[in-house]
C-alpha cells in the first residue's frame, strides 16, 4: 500500500513524466530513433538530479567512478527500486538498465519511461528468453559506443531486514563477455530507506562505491561461475565496511540525538 510519504516523494515524478509524456511515447518506439540513447538516458538523469532536490533528498557518499572510461557493463547489488534512482545520481555516463519482466507491472508512465532509456526486460525462467534479452543488450551496445549498461545480477532485490546479499547469476556477466567490454562491480548501501514508508528521516546518506574495473584478459581466465562468485565476494566485502559507516552518516547529517538513532534502529530492525 503506497504511504502519504511515497505520494510526496513520487508525485513530482508523475508529473515530470507527463510533462515529458509526447517525448516518452516517441522514445518507446521505432518513431524515437532520431534521439540516440546518449540523448534520451541524460535527459533522465538531468530530471533525477531534478527530483532528488525536490523529493528523494538523497546525499551521496560516492567513490570510484573515474577508476572506469567509456563503456562498460555496471553490476551493483540490489536491495530496492530507488537502486536506479541511485545509479543515475551516482554514473557520470549514459546508462541503460536490465530489468526482470515483473517491471511490466509497474504503472505504465513509469515502464515507458524505462523502455524510452533502452530498458531490456528478461525471464530468467526462460533461457531463451534471456539469449534474445542479451542478444537486444549487445546489439544496442554495439550501436551505441558511449552508452553503457547496469546489470543485478542477484536478478532480485535483497529482502529486509538483514538484506543478505543474493546469489549472483554467472549469466549476467555475458553482456560483457561477448563484447570483451570491462565489468565495474557496484556497492550500493542505504538507499533501501528511501522509498520505505516506516522510516522517516530528512536526509538519506547513500554510500556508493565503483570498484576497479575487470577487464577482458582477466576474465577470459575465469568460468562464468567463478567470475560470479569473485565479484559476489568483491562486493560483499564492501558492503561490510559501508554498514559500519551507516547510522554514522544518517546521525550526522541529521543531527539526530542518540536516542531517536536507537528509535530508527528499532524501527529497522521490525522491517
């Protein structure tokens, strides 16, 4: 059930994607191809970093970026649907994003808005399904050299309240593989607050770090299991260290007392 807290932060989205209606209805069709995918994923990005002032008010504790040029294929851990908000916030590139096929569910506005920045839906159910999704991904890629994609490979969000990382899937690294294009493991950690609507805070400090880049000869070494299990492992590690970190930035950016951090701890801990 949506919370008066979700119709706040959300309703500016709404109407930035029905201002920008015409636009995304061209996009999400062959009638878009005059805008190149560059085009149509900075515009999105533009209107978050809009957004985030106005709604989300998401304070990045970002690291990493420049460690990785040109194009790549992202692959961060998931723990909630504002992990894209977070993407497009924290990526100084043009970016699309694979997406189960549950998205199709989502309110129509919103998928459009995905499909318009190249978003590839993909049914892990069915193998097939997944060849063509990533055959689409490589195709696009080639097409568009300053376009890069974002991948989760644990292919769903982490559940509450611990969030333990999933089990990533050695098939989502072959976006990368086929094309010999570096893989840029991603942390995110705490932008799992922002849409909840038990937890309310002013500010939402969100730590995300851009690992070193692996690249083709280092990968073309591992199996598609190991190569997932190295950057699983990469990842958790991180993720670790960023927990320690957390109430720290939410206490200081919110000059919050000690005793309302322990009331948001317990407030987390019945999630």
């Amino acid at each position: 059930m949506i919370s008066l807290k979700n119709i706040r932060q959300l309703s500016p989205m709404f109407v930035k994607l029905i201002l920008y209606y015409n636009f995304i209805k061209k996009c999400a069709t062959e009638e878009g191809s005059e805008y190149s995918q560059k085009y149509r994923s900075l515009v999105f990005r533009k209107e978050i970093h809009r957004l985030n002032k106005s709604s989300f008010k998401i304070v990045l504790f970002s690291e990493g970026i420049e460690k990785s040029k040109g194009q790549v294929l992202f692959t961060p851990n998931h723990q909630s649907f504002s992990d894209i908000i977070t993407m497009f916030l924290a990526c100084d590139r043009a970016i699309g994003f694979v997406s189960k096929k549950e998205t199709k569910t989502l309110p129509t506005l919103i998928y459009n808005g995905m499909k318009a920045i190249g978003n590839v839906l993909i049914d892990r159910d069915d193998l097939r399904s997944e060849v063509l999704a990533f055959r689409e991904i490589n195709m696009i890629l080639e097409e568009n050299k300053d376009l890069s994609y974002v991948i989760f490979p644990e292919g769903t969000r982490a559940k509450p309240p611990e969030y333990k990382l999933g089990e990533f899937h050695p098939g989502s690294f072959k976006i990368a593989t086929k094309l010999g294009i570096p893989i840029v493991p991603v942390c995110l950690y705490g932008d799992k607050r922002i849409l909840d609507k038990k937890v309310h805070i002013r500010k939402y400090p969100v730590q995300v770090k851009f690992l070193d880049p692996i690249y083709a000869e280092e990968y073309d070494k591992l199996s598609p299991i190991d190569l997932a299990a190295s950057i699983r492992s990469k990842i958790e590690k991180e993720l670790e260290e960023m927990k320690k970190l957390d109430y720290k930035y939410i206490q200081v950016l919110n000059h919050y007392s000690d005793k309302k951090m322990d009331k948001l701890k317990k407030i987390e801990a019945s999630l």
